[in-house]
C-alpha cells in the first residue's frame, strides 16, 4: 500500500471502496467492484493506452472487456486470430453482429484492443468497459501500476456506507 507520508496511508483501512477514480487530463479510470471503466480522451498517446491495458493486465489477468462487433461472416476468424474469444453471433441486415470476449490474459488480443481503441480516438472519445474480479488491495495495486504514468493521480475516492471492521451486539 503507497503511504502518503511515514503515518497515513492512502486509503483507510478501516473503511471498504466504492469507487476509486484516477487518470490525468485526457484519460480516466474508475474502478468499483466487479468494473473498471477507463475513458479516453482523443489526445491519449498510444503509449498510455498500452500502459493502462498491460497495467490491468498484469493486476488481474482474468480481466476481460466485452466488445461487440457487426462484419461479414469471413471477418469473424480475423478477430479470433488477433485472440480474441467469440461469445455470440446473429446475422442482421448490415452483417454478422458479434460479441467477442478480449482476455487481458492475452497480449496479443490487448495489442489487437489497443489498436482498435487507438483508431477509434481518431473520431471520438471512447469508453472501454473491462470486468474483473479485483477488491481494495487490487485497486491499490493498479494504481501503484499505473502511478508510473506522467500525471497520473488519484482523482477521487468513495467509500462504502459500512465500515469494514464493526463490531454488531447480537
């Protein structure tokens, strides 16, 4: 756990997360129980956005991001071939609409990701919603991971309503 100085570390112990959101000016992470939801801005060098991904993954690498695609049938193995897993597909007037699972087990589908994110910033800004299975200490980690970052910090911290350590009368 990173100490703010020799006494007070960064997040109570005391007290469970609800939310912990960090980043800099042109990306933004927040991660709660269960998600990690990271905006970014148009200006994100692609730089940052492998720093973030490989990041996550090597906090938690049953991390996954759900992404759905519509394309042509043929275009399906592309994206198995980049390491993506394949969830579902149904034919639809514009195509085959696909949801792939992207493992941050693998580096290849998070290279694949990145490049993806990285040209869709070229149009707009853009959320990537990831699912993992991280608590407080993991949060803490993925922030120590990712602190190396130029101008990274902490942005804000919500805690749960219940304290972690109270003692009922029964």
């Amino acid at each position: 756990m990173r100490i703010k100085d020799d006494k007070e570390p960064l997040i109570s112990p005391h007290l469970s997360l609800s939310s912990f959101e960090m980043g800099r000016d042109d990306v933004n992470v927040v991660c709660t129980y269960g998600k990690i939801s990271i905006w970014f801005g148009r200006q994100v060098p692609d730089l940052v956005i492998g720093q973030i991904l490989l990041g996550m993954s090597g906090i938690d690498q049953s991390t996954v991001h759900e992404l759905e695609v519509i394309c042509d049938f043929d275009e399906i193995t592309y994206y198995e071939s980049n390491g993506y897993v394949l969830v579902s597909y149904a034919r639809t007037k514009e195509g085959y609409r696909t949801t792939f699972n992207i493992p941050f087990s693998s580096k290849k589908a998070l290279f694949a990701l990145a490049g993806y994110i990285s040209r869709g910033l070229k149009k707009e800004d853009i959320v990537v919603d990831c699912y993992w299975t991280g608590d407080d200490s993991d949060i803490m980690r993925l922030y120590e991971e990712l602190s190396g970052i130029e101008g990274w910090k902490i942005k804000n911290i919500n805690y749960k309503e219940d304290v972690k350590d109270k003692n009922y009368d029964y």
